[in-house]
C-alpha cells in the first residue's frame, strides 16, 4: 500500500467525495479517484458505495478511516512538535556551569524570551562541563576558563578578580589586600584539579616560582567557605562569586592580574542549532545591554 493511496483515501471519507477531498490534497479529481481504486483494486476489497455522486463507507472502509484517523493525526501532531520546536515554543535546553552565578541571569533572559522551553542545569568543574558538551549531554556550556579547542566555539561574558578569603582573627584579617608572595607557607584551601580559580591562582604563584602549601582539596565552593570559616586555611575565590559573611573577610591581591573569566561555550557543529542559537542570541543582548550602561556608570 502507498501512502499517496491511502491519504487520498482519508481525503475523500472525510470531506464527503472525491473532489473534495482532491481540493484539501490540492491535487486533481480524477488523480484521488484512480489512487482510491488502486488501494481498493490491490486488495480486492471494497471501501467506498458510489451512489450517483454521493460516496458511502462500507465496513472495510470504515475501520480503514479509524486508521487512517490516527495516522495522520499522529502525523499533524509531528508536524506541530516540529514547528513549535523550531519557533522554541517546545523543547529542551541542557546547561553545564562551573557555577550558578552568571548562569542564572542567563537563563531568566532566555526564559522571559521562552517560556515553553524547559531548561535543566548540571553543575561541575570545567574539566567536567566540557567533556559533558563533547558527550553530547549538554547544548551549552558557561565556564569560568578559556582553553582553545577546534571543537567549541567561545563567546567571551565576563571577567572578575580573584580574591583572597580568610577567617575573621586570621593574621590578614585587619588587611585590605596582600601580595602573592605573602602566600608562601601559607596553608591553602583549594578546589579539585580541573577548578578555574585554582587553575588562575596557580599559574599566578608559578610565575612568581612560589610553591603553595595546600593543606585541604574539597569539590565544592560551599566545602571551601565552610573549611575557612573552621580555621583549616585559606583560599581564593572571584570576586563575583564570594558571599560576604561576618566570619570571612575578602582581601584583593595586589600588584598581579589574577581573574577567572566567564565564557558562554558550544560545539561549532550545534552553534546554529534553533535552541542553541537561541540561547547564545540572548548571551548577546546581555552583553550589548552591559556595555550600553557601561559609559552611565
């Protein structure tokens, strides 16, 4: 059976004839005609009485339309599914990030802009969030650390300071910044390898051929708040993402650019994406909205 046949078919049962339905397939009479009675000469059935030029279902011919019924209604429920995820009235968007920070602004954008699509976040490191876009696991990615890679196209967001925490009654508490040199011997708390702040500290101190005294490896910047807050050291956050709290005190470092920047992050091959290009539409006018207040400021 070919399709083209049983469409005409349906067609001509559920608009009452054979022009009719010729005229909803947009199509010629006599081509619906000659399609119906080869599907009926096929199967040496009988699916349409003719009386003059009034059709009537025979028993075959009405359970062939209760078919034919649910296939081409799965068929404009396909077609609506595609449409609406093409105008991302539907859909899903999958998003890694080291952090909630600059995440979150993101998304509210891209929700007030699409509220049909159905967002999902996975937090980890960059080691991580980037081997989750390569796998396929997430659309996009928002990172704190560039690493050029012929796969993923960048689009650079924000850039902050990195900052020096430390416990209130600490021997820099009463500091307003310190030097990396002063860092020496210190006892560091820092995030697990692959961490951006750690990675941007880091090559800061290995330029100034300082070696760190790590004292604690926690997964979590949350886990890093909570060990300085106890006394077990100290430790290195942006800016951006550092929470005051009566227990902390945030030091600037002086005379070195140490920051981690935020990069919005694809693969090449998906940037053009309807979800994809989407999202990174909306990363554009925040960023075009920020250096339009910019001068303001």
């Amino acid at each position: 059976m070919r399709l083209a046949q049983l469409r005409s078919f349906y067609a001509t049962a559920r608009y009452g004839g054979f022009t009719a339905g010729a005229r909803q397939l947009h199509v010629s009479q006599p081509t619906v005609t000659s399609q119906v009675r080869a599907l009926e000469e096929s199967y040496g059935v009988e699916l349409l009485h003719r009386h003059g030029h009034r059709l009537e279902l025979t028993d075959a011919g009405r359970e062939l339309f209760s078919i034919a019924l649910r296939i081409f209604g799965l068929e404009e429920d396909a077609v609506h599914l595609l449409t609406d995820s093409g105008a991302l009235r539907t859909g899903k968007l999958r998003i890694g990030a080291v952090g909630p920070y600059h995440v979150m602004e993101m998304i509210a954008a891209f929700r007030a802009r699409y509220p049909g699509i159905e967002v999902t976040i996975t937090v980890g490191n960059s080691e991580e969030t980037v081997k989750s876009l390569k796998d396929y696991e997430s659309d996009v990615a928002v990172l704190a650390q560039y690493a050029p890679d012929p796969l993923l196209h960048f689009v650079p967001y924000r850039s902050h300071p990195v900052v020096i925490f430390v416990p209130r009654g600490h021997r820099f508490d009463d500091r307003a910044s310190l030097r990396l040199e002063e860092l020496a011997g210190e006892p560091l708390v820092m995030r697990e390898k692959g961490s951006t702040t750690r990675k941007a500290l880091e090559d800061a101190l290995r330029k100034r051929r300082i070696v760190p005294t790590i004292s604690l490896e926690v997964g979590s910047r949350e886990a890093v708040r909570e060990a300085v807050i106890r006394g077990l050291g100290i430790a290195a956050v942006s800016e951006f993402e550092f929470v005051p709290d009566p227990r902390l005190r945030a030091l600037a470092i002086a005379h070195a650019d140490v920051r981690t920047s935020t990069h919005v992050v694809t693969l090449k091959e998906r940037r053009h994406a309807r979800v994809v290009a989407g999202f990174l539409a909306i990363v554009d006018e925040l960023l075009r909205s920020a250096r339009q207040r910019r001068p303001a400021a």
